[in-house]
C-alpha cells in the first residue's frame, strides 16, 4: 500500500514509480563502434503495458502524471 494522495499530481507520479518497479521489463543491449573505435554500449527497456484502474479522474491523473514522469 502506497500511502499518497492521488489528487496531487507530485503524489500521483510517487504511486506511479512505486507501481512501476513491478512491470516487468525485456532489457536489449546494443554494442556499437565509435568514431574513435571504442565500443559503446546502449541499454534500452521496453516495458510490458499494464492495466491501472480507477475513475475516469483518476485516468487523467494518471495520463497527467505520466507525461510529467517523461
């Protein structure tokens, strides 16, 4: 139980990172050479969706609060 008020958006993005942590992820590693010849590794996650439920308010909050996190 995260204990934050979801009519605030500062909160609202806190029960989001919480929430966050449980989406699993796939991790993909990109190796690449530099102009200089080093190698370079890019890390990127794509996360699975998720369904968060709630009120259409709550929705908005959620849209809100994600955009922000970005």
């Amino acid at each position: 139980m995260v204990l934050k008020n979801e009519n605030k958006l500062d909160e609202m993005v806190d029960i989001l990172a919480h929430h966050y942590q449980y989406v699993p992820s796939i991790v993909n590693q990109e190796r690449k050479c530099c102009s200089t010849g080093e190698m370079v590794t890019k890390e990127t996650a794509k996360f699975h969706s998720i369904i968060f439920g709630g009120d259409q308010i709550t929705a908005a909050r959620t849209r809100t609060a994600m955009k922000i996190r970005v």
